[in-house]
C-alpha cells in the first residue's frame, strides 16, 4: 500500500473522532498510520484492551486501585488519576491532541465499545483507535457505525 493513501486516516479520524481498526493478525502494518497521526500532531497513548475493567473510570475518571495485602498489612486503596486527562495534561501547546490507541479490541462488549465512541463527543481533542478484529489489510470504519452494525 503506497503511503500517499495513509494520510487518509488522519482525515477519517478527524471526521469521525473514533474508528474501529480491522487489521492483519500477524501485525506491524498499522504502524505507518500510527505514524502518520504522528506526523500530524497527535500524541499516541497505547493500551491493551484486556485487563481494562471500568473502561469509562480508567480513562476518564479518578478510580481506586486496591492491592492485595496479603495478611501482613492493612488494606489500602490508591487514587489514580484519569489515564486520558492525566496525558492531556502533559501535550505540548503545539500538539493536536491525543489518540488512544487499545489493541485486542475484540474482547471488549458492545456497551464498552459504545462508552469509547463517545468519548471524544466529550473532549474534542481525544481521539480512539481500536483495533477489533482480524482481516488481511488495514481496513478501518467509524466505531460508531461498528457498534450499530
């Protein structure tokens, strides 16, 4: 695929503020868009989708985190501040947001896929890529319009 026809991604996401990614299995041919929404401006932030839990108080709530005590001390709870805003922080002025980029997206429900695609209704500058399933190219859709289907 010639890389003229990558900078369409950066158009789509813009457009949609959420795509649902279908991609070859064996992997490494989504990192030329990856680096396009680079080279437009954007910050990337990487998360696995399996393990997530409360998507929604990950990303964009503070959320409580408590480890296993063992039986030696006291249970205690930490306060993590919200993945997507703890990185908005932290953007350059000149950049153009943020894109949070979740991989193994097929194990995510319906609901969660839902609660992802509007997040960027909230915060314009917030973008989602999600890889959810399998195909032999890079094809990508609004996830909203993956959701409805």
């Amino acid at each position: 695929m010639p890389l003229i026809a990558t900078d369409k991604i950066v158009k789509d996401l813009e457009k949609a503020g959420a795509l649902a990614m279908r991609v070859p299995p064996e992997g490494g041919y989504e990192g030329r868009y990856q680096l396009r929404l680079k080279n437009a401006g954007y910050e990337i932030l990487f998360i696995t989708a399996r393990g997530l839990g409360d998507i929604s108080s990950y990303l964009t709530d503070v959320h409580g985190v408590r480890p296993s005590h063992l039986g030696k001390t006291e249970i205690r709870t930490y306060f993590i501040p919200p993945a997507i805003q703890f990185r908005l922080d932290a953007l350059p002025a000149k950049s153009k947001g943020l894109v949070v980029w979740l991989i193994e997206g097929r194990y995510l429900s319906k609901q969660e896929l839902e609660t992802l695609s509007q997040i960027p209704d909230r915060d314009p500058r917030v973008k989602i890529v999600i890889e959810t399933a399998s195909d032999r190219q890079v094809t990508w859709q609004p996830l909203k319009q993956a959701v409805a289907a």
